[in-house]
C-alpha cells in the first residue's frame, strides 16, 4: 500500500503547482503508513482513531485554506482539496474530521466571529488541541433546515439556547459546537462549549455506515449562551449554507480518494485473479467496468481542478459546488459497488476496501445535501424556477 501511485489517465498532474503536488503526496504518504494499517480495526470496532488528530494537525490539516495568521497553513483550495482527496483514500470518517473542523468549525468563526472570537479558537482548532462540530441538522428537519426548532431567547448576559440536533459528526467528541438556532425568527450562530450546564452529546450508535467516525446527538435543555458566544457576524439561513458549501468542496474532492483506491483495487484483483484458465480482467465485461471507472475518475479529477481554480480566483458559485458533489458522490459510490462485483465474494472482506468504501459513501453521498437536493439546486440555477416546494 505505500507505493500507491495514484490514478492519472489525462496527466493532471501537470496542471498542478509543485507545491501542491508536494503537499498531496506527503497527505498520501501519511495515509498508506499511519492511516491504512489500522483503518479496518477501528471501523470494525466503531471507533474513531484519536491518536492521528495531533499527526494531522501536525501536518497542516485541519483548517489548511485558513490565513496563517490563526495558525492554519494558509493553503489554496486546490492544495485543500487533494488533501481532502487523500484522506478520503484511507476512509470517509478521517476525511470527515477534517472537513468538519477546518470547514464546519473553523471557517464559521473565521467567516462570522469576532477578532477576539477568531484569536481564542482557531490557533487551539488548528492544533487539534480542541475538537468542534457543526450543529445545523434536527430530527424532524434534514433536507429543509429552515424549518429548525432549535431557539435561542435573549436574557440578561446572554440567551437561553433548548432544541436538539442530529446527525452531528464529532459531536460527543468535541469541545465546542457551531450550533445554529432562531433568535426571534432570524437564525444565528452560536459556540456552545461542552462545559455548559445542559448541553449534553450522546454518541448515535448502531450505524452500517461511517463506523470509524463520532456521529452524535446534541441536546441543549435550556442551556445558557454568554453574549461573547453568539457569532455576531451571523444574519440568516444563508450563512450555515454558507459553510456547508466549503465542505461540499471538500467532498467532491474527497470521494475521488475513494473512487481511486476502489479502481486500484479491482484492477490488481482483476489482473490476479485466474478463472478458466485466464485472469478475469482479459474478459470484455470486466475491462467495461475497469474503463468505466478510470473515465468517471479522470473526469472528476479534471472537474475538481477547475472547481478549486475558481474558488481560488472568486468567480466560483455555490450551485458549480452541488454539481461537482452530487456528481462525484453519485460515481464514486457506483464505482465502489463494481469494485465489489469484480472481487465477488471477496470483495465482502475487510482483506480488501471497497466493502467499507462502499458503506461509507452510502452517507457521503446523502450528508452536506443530499443528491436529490443538490439537483434541484442546479436545476433552480439553469431554469430559473425553484422546485423545492
């Protein structure tokens, strides 16, 4: 596994930086020794590999896009984006941390918060020395999140925050939540430190899916926020969509890391694996689903490239985001279900990825908007007319 070369049909590579390149290949150098070997232990277990925080902070991960005057590395998107990728190459739930704090945590204080806000949390963030999630998600309210229930009411010193959240990766591991609720109608941000009287964030167990990452419920019974914990810059539904089209980003470069592992899987299964007297991958039908692969990654590889030069150079719209992540999810989960066909009954074994790949995408492909929801978001953007009532 450690001399995983990657997948590049068309040469982008040559399309990027020798800095970016550099920093993608140390974050797949970091997943092939520290993330692969212990990656099946822990999402057979259900538990989320805590020891790599500080490897991963160490190495500029957590909140990389951000100024390097808050501690983080000052990256562009594209070098964001291939670490993004990278990581999703050893598993959605370590991919997921890192969005969730660097796009989630971090770019909201960043984006919305005061100067002493943004001073106090983002060089600890950075660190990994504090661990945040994002609470936007309730029970009754996924796809629609204009319809939350959660409610902040001003009182003396503060407000009074009760409503609940789910769905929350790195809930019950995190020392503070960006949670977002409606304060006389208007919704806001807020920190929400885990020390507050009231709030509570038990873990959500019993998940096929995403197993080796923290998947929480929050629950605020009537939890006081100080004044200096509301994000003052925050004005309405927009800002939290705001954030989650950063980490939108993020995935659509991420399951590349996955659709890429899955090829390379079946390929050097398919070259190995000897029925009627030749390797399966001298049969048609099997070199039909390896050139199908190979086309659905060099495509998304081409589309990321383009998608982060534009978000570096400020022409880019959030409706290009839902196209390129409803596109990639959608192929790197159809990617990963083929892997599985061309490896047969292996390919149900934790010998070999695409199994949990393929779990994995099953949520990747529904959280931060579902595929439904982002083709009615393209679809308002090209028509004009709104589909979603």
């Amino acid at each position: 596994m450690n001399d995983f070369k990657g997948v590049d049909y068309y040469n982008s590579e040559s399309l990027l930086s020798e800095e970016e390149i550099m920093i993608r290949n140390t974050v797949r150098n970091f997943v092939s020794k520290e993330v692969l070997p212990i990656i099946e232990e822990h999402y057979s277990k259900g538990k989320f590999p805590m020891h790599l925080i500080p490897k991963m902070a160490e190495m500029g991960l957590l909140g990389p896009n951000l100024p390097e005057e808050y501690g983080c590395a000052g990256l562009n998107n594209v070098a964001y984006g291939l670490m993004m990728q990278e990581l999703e190459r050893g598993d959605s739930g370590i991919r997921s941390f890192a969005s969730v704090q660097g796009s989630l945590v971090m770019y909201p204080i960043f984006t919305f918060g005061s100067e002493e806000q943004k001073n106090k949390w983002l060089p600890l963030l950075a660190k990994g020395e504090k661990i945040g999630c994002f609470g936007l998600t309730e029970p009754n309210h996924g796809s629609n999140p204009g319809g939350m229930e959660t409610k902040a009411v001003k009182v003396d010193g503060g407000y009074i925050l009760s409503g609940a959240k789910m769905w929350i990766t790195n809930g019950t591991i995190a020392d503070i939540a960006i949670v977002w609720a409606k304060l006389e109608g208007k919704v806001r941000g807020f920190i929400v430190e885990k020390e507050f009287k009231g709030f509570t964030a038990p873990e959500m167990r019993g998940k096929h899916s995403l197993r080796a990452s923290v998947t929480s419920e929050l629950v605020f019974d009537d939890v006081f926020i100080p004044d200096e914990n509301i994000l003052p810059k925050t004005t309405g539904l927009k800002n939290p969509l705001m954030c989650l089209n950063q980490a939108r980003y993020g995935i659509a470069w991420g399951v590349v890391g996955a659709m890429m592992t899955c090829y390379d899987t079946a390929l050097n299964y398919a070259k190995t694996r000897i029925q009627f007297g030749k390797p399966i991958a001298a049969f048609q039908m099997t070199q039909e689903k390896l050139v199908h692969f190979l086309t659905e990654i060099t495509k998304a590889q081409l589309l990321n490239i383009q998608l982060g030069r534009m978000k570096d150079n400020g022409t880019l719209r959030f409706s290009q985001v839902s196209l390129a992540k409803r596109n990639n999810c959608e192929k790197a989960l159809e990617i990963a279900r083929m892997s599985r066909e061309i490896l047969g009954a292996n390919g149900i074994s934790n010998e070999y990825p695409v199994m949990r790949h393929s779990a994995n995408l099953e949520s990747v492909k529904t959280y931060e908007g579902t595929h439904e929801m982002h083709t009615l978001i393209v679809g308002e953007a090209i028509t004009g007319c709104q589909a979603f009532k």
